[in-house]
C-alpha cells in the first residue's frame, strides 16, 4: 500500500474515532428541539416533548423508552426521560436515566439540574449540592440551570420539616 495512502486512511480513521458516536445535546437542559440532530426531527421525539411541555408524563414516557431503546447515545432523550420519571415519582427510574445521561454528557447542564432536584426529593441534600458544585464549575458566569437548583436547595432547606442542616 503506498504510504500516501496508508496515511489518508489512518487520518480518516483517526477522525472517525474521535468524533461523538451522536450528539449528545450540548449542555441540553431539556429545551427540546432538535440542537442539531435530525433524529430529533421526529414525531415521536417532538410528540414527547410536547407531552412533557403539557405536564403529560405518562405520555412523554411511552414515547421516549423506545427513543433511547433506538438511541441510547442520546444524552437529552435520557434527561427527558428521566425528568418523565422523576415527575410521576419513580425516582430509581429517574435516577437510572439521569446517570446515563450524564455518561454520555457529564456537562449535561439540564442532567445536572434536575438530578439534584431528584435527590431534594430522596432527602439527599447533600447530593443536589455535589451537582450544584458541578454546574457551578460548567458555568462560572452562571447559567438558569445553577439559579433554579440553588433555588431549590434553599427552597428544601427551608422546609420546617427538612433534614438538612441550614448552609
């Protein structure tokens, strides 16, 4: 093989293997939409945002298992579906696709928010604060994702009922 063309593909390869295997939403906070991903041009992917955007959870969560089933790269098709579960109260549902969103995107804003908002609702303050911590870090100049977790925190500790300690 001449060695022009040996190195043409190793290049070629070198590229393919470096670049994400699907997008993966960006710091995606569940804005919907399709950021690029025509896969996300879909009826089935807007109709769950669409159900979610109108509180139907149940809904959104019939469409989404199969979405991630057939994309499991799809770091916002896991966010929603875990904000789904986390809104009718399956939390080790929610859980589950929060942390396989943020394997997929670990900047994942929207994960990241709403994962600490999840472990407020298991009573795990300190948790939602890790997340905090971690938005804090993606977004330094801060972002709506850090202002509504902050404000959840200080929302549960607050509660005369709360198990947390006051900052």
């Amino acid at each position: 093989m001449p060695r022009s063309l040996s190195r043409c593909l190793a290049f070629v390869l070198s590229a393919l293997l470096s670049a994400p295997l699907f997008a993966a939403g960006g710091g995606g906070g569940g804005a919907g939409g399709g950021d690029g991903d025509p896969r996300k041009d879909s009826a089935a992917y807007k109709e769950a945002v669409s159900a979610i955007q109108a509180q139907q959870y149940a809904k959104a969560i019939a469409l989404l298992e199969p979405w991630v089933a057939g994309n499991a790269g799809d770091a916002d098709g896991h966010n929603w579906l875990a904000y789904s579960y986390r809104k009718t109260g399956k939390l080790d549902l929610a859980f589950r696709h929060y942390r396989r969103a943020l394997g997929i995107d670990p900047q994942h804003k929207g994960a990241h928010e709403y994962i600490g908002e999840a472990y407020l609702m298991a009573n795990q303050p300190d948790k939602a604060e890790e997340h905090a911590k971690t938005l804090a870090s993606l977004c330094p100049q801060g972002c709506e994702e850090l202002k509504d977790l902050r404000a959840a925190i200080t929302a549960y500790r607050a509660k005369p009922n709360s198990t947390a300690k006051a900052p």
